[in-house]
C-alpha cells in the first residue's frame, strides 16, 4: 500500500460531492484517512472531510478533492 494523496489537517477544495452537491467548491480540511483495500490505485483511500465546522456526509477518494 502507497502513501495517502492526502494528510489529517490538509486544506482541500472539494471537486465532486455527489451526496451534498452544494458543497462542490467549497474548502474544507481533512479529519480522517483510512485504507479502503481496493486493489484501484485512485480508491486506495477514502477521506473524512470538514467543512465550516462540519464533517460531511460520505466520504471522499483522490478524485474528489484537490489541494489548495
């Protein structure tokens, strides 16, 4: 297993939220990362995600953030 796209505390720009479409753009910071064992490179890990004080709904993978 490789090393996570991104860190507990990194600020991200949230690119697609199919849960919360609303939140598309917003910034938030990463809360949790956890390994998903998926054998797809880009799922290799999945991301807890606060924004305004929030965690969102679902979580993320590296497609869905961007950071800033």
């Amino acid at each position: 297993m490789g090393k996570s796209k991104f860190k507990v505390g990194d600020k991200v720009k949230i690119i697609v939220n199919e849960i919360q479409s609303n939140m598309v753009g917003k910034i938030g910071q990463v809360k949790k990362v956890y390994p998903s064992f998926s054998e797809e490179p880009e799922y290799e890990f999945i991301y807890r995600v606060e924004v305004a004080g929030v965690v969102l709904k679902g979580v993320a993978t590296d497609k869905d953030l961007e950071h800033v």
